[in-house]
C-alpha cells in the first residue's frame, strides 16, 4: 500500500489524477491513514471479497473492513477479479461478514448496510469506470436496465441473499 500510494502520490504532485479514477484493489491492510492519503488525491478502492476459506501462499486470506473504507469517503466499488461470481455472492459476504463455511470473517461492525453494498456494486461500480454520469443508478440522463430479481434484495433471509438471481434483465 505505501509503494502504491507514494507512487500516485508523486505522480499527483505533477500531474493530477483525481480525475481518472485511478483504483487500489486487494486492500486487506489498509489504515486509517492509507485511506486518507488515498482521499487527498482521489484514488479509490475496488474491495475484492475473500469469502472462501483457505490461505493465499501461506497467509490467510484476510478481508478488508469494508465498513472503514466505505465511511472514508473514497471512490469504492465491489467485486471480485477470480471467476464469475453471482454478485449477490459479495454482496451477502459484504452484509453479513461470512465466508462461504459459515464461519465469521467479520464483526458486524466492519460490514455494510445492504443498500450500502447494492451502492457500491452500482454506482461505485460506474465511478470506477469512469460512467457514474450515465450508468450506476435509475435517473433521469442516465441510460437504465431494470432488473426483476427472484426474492426482494431488501428483505429476503440473509441465508438467501446470496442466491438471488435475475429472472429479467432488460
């Protein structure tokens, strides 16, 4: 995190990049302090889920706390580069801090909201692309895809959440 960020840093010293949206992605240990530098140039954050078990070259897979990155205040969008992956899959990961066992990967105090992740997974997503001005949310001058989910994303069980799927997409 330091390399990256001293290195935007100095290319933001001479030419500003807040503008180009500009991503840090894999940020399990980010700090308070990482995440301002990153606020004071603009780059945001591409959270990456690890809700499977396991270990990455010996180390644990660690996930980032998504309620810290999401209350500083940067760009943030969500997902995750591996295979596809049923984006309620990172969303019920996001919302309710288990990994794919069933087990806890984080307290309930680093986890969002379920509008929160539907907002990031949206409109954090279309920022990340540079299209937050014509995609990302329902309103008047941006282009629009309605989608019928099979359960309400709002209110269906949190052991369903996960397994919600489109039954149309227009």
């Amino acid at each position: 995190m330091d390399m990256f960020l001293s290195a935007m840093e100095a290319v933001n010293a001479v030419t500003p990049i807040a503008d180009l949206h500009w991503m840090l992605s894999h940020i399990q240990a980010v700090t308070d302090d990482h995440l301002n530098r990153m606020k004071a140039i603009g780059v945001g954050a591409a959270v990456q889920t690890h809700f499977i078990n396991g270990a990455f070259f010996g180390e644990p897979l660690g996930t980032p706390f998504y309620r810290q990155v999401f209350d500083s205040g940067i760009g943030m969008s969500g997902g995750t580069d591996a295979n596809y992956h049923n984006p309620f899959t990172w969303m019920w990961h996001m919302t309710t801090g288990l990994q794919n066992s069933g087990e806890v990967a984080l307290a309930p105090e680093n986890t969002l909201s379920r509008q929160e992740a539907l907002r990031i997974s949206t409109i954090g997503s279309a920022w990340n692309l540079l299209d937050e001005d014509s995609l990302g949310s329902i309103e008047a001058g941006k282009l629009a895809d309605l989608v019928v989910l099979s359960a309400d994303y709002l209110t269906v069980p949190d052991d369903q959440l996960r397994i919600l799927k489109s039954v149309l997409t227009i």
